[in-house]
C-alpha cells in the first residue's frame, strides 16, 4: 500500500516536472532512454514473449529514427549564400 502512494506521487512529479521544461533534443534523447528502461524492466516482469518482440521492435524504431535524424539525405542539396 505504501509502495502504490509512493509511486503515485513520484508519477505527479515526473509529469509536473516534463510539463514545466522546455524542448530540446537532448532531453527528448534522455526521456527515450528513461523510457527504454522502464519497458526493459517492466518486460523482465511479465512471461509473455510478445511483451519482448514488442520492446524489441521500439528499440529498433528509435534506432532507426535517430540514424535516419543523424544523417543527411543524399538527394538534398546543400547551397551556399
């Protein structure tokens, strides 16, 4: 009982504070990885095997979307001013 008030505060804190701060791609980066390590834990906890395909298939959207943020398509064109 103590542990479910215990998490239901520290849940009003972590929103109240992700509302109050800004955008930025460094914390957006550090939110995904917070993120990433609740669902690892939260995955270890359960028995199906769908719970892992399902992390599985997250890490690899998130990898494939910060390579593809990371990289310059080739078919732009860069000019100079």
């Amino acid at each position: 009982m103590l542990l479910n008030c215990l998490l239901s505060l520290a849940s009003i804190i972590v929103r109240t504070a992700i509302e109050s701060i800004g955008d930025s791609d460094d914390l957006g980066e550090l939110l995904t990885d917070i993120c990433i390590s609740i669902l690892r834990k939260t995955v270890k906890m359960t028995k199906t095997d769908m719970d892992d395909k399902l992390l599985e298939s997250i890490i690899k959207a998130m990898e494939t979307k910060n390579t593809e943020t990371d990289s310059c398509p080739e078919d732009i064109i860069l000019v100079e001013k």
